[in-house]
C-alpha cells in the first residue's frame, strides 16, 4: 500500500502543478482578451478626435496617426494596461481609419499655410 500512496501523492503534485499553471495561463489571455476588445473601439474613437483636431488646426496624415496611437495608449495606461508592442495599436488605428473613411469625410480639414 505504500507503493500506491506515493503514486497518488505524485499524481496530486502533479495535478495541482497543471492547474496551477493553466490558471495562470487562462488569466494572462484573459488580460489580453480585454486589451483586444477594447482595442478596436479605442482606435475607432481617436482616429475621430485626430480627424476633429485637423478642422480647427493643420494636421498631416502622420500627425493625426500619431495623435491617435497616442491617445490609445494613454488610455490603455490609465486602464492600467501595458502594451509592449506598439506596432498592435497602430495597425487598429489604420484599420479605424480605412473603416471609417466615409465618416471622417465630414470634417474639413484645415490647409497647411503657405
């Protein structure tokens, strides 16, 4: 019999060890499940402001696309998230602004001064 309480022992080790790591597992993905939920909606609403800004001042394409990476990050960061590879918020952003290029047709924008 004590051949047999080492086996269940070893296998509840084991056992509590694999949970224990797919718990952890589950929750990092949980975390960037929200980021990715979130992520669209953030970039389709900074893109509007960054195309609303360009009506009262001149604002190159460049700028307005920074503008709006900008202002996702800092929301994520006030959100308490950290998102490690920029390049993921600034592809959303460029797809915003492709979706919603109709839209963003309404606002005039103000030319460069010569």
């Amino acid at each position: 019999m004590q051949f047999n309480e080492v086996i269940v022992t070893v296998l509840a080790t084991v056992l509590t060890a694999v949970v224990s790591y797919c718990g952890h597992y589950l929750l990092q993905n949980s975390r960037a499940l929200t980021v990715l939920r979130a992520l669209e909606p953030l970039a389709k609403d900074a893109v509007i402001a960054a195309q609303k800004l360009g009506v009262t001042e001149y604002l190159s394409g460049a700028m307005k696309k920074n503008h709006a990476v900008q202002s996702v990050t800092q929301a994520f960061l006030n959100a308490g998230f950290t998102i490690k590879d920029e390049q993921v918020i600034k592809n959303a952003v460029e797809k915003a602004y492709i979706e919603q290029k109709e839209l963003l047709a309404q606002y005039p924008q103000k030319k460069e001064e010569e």
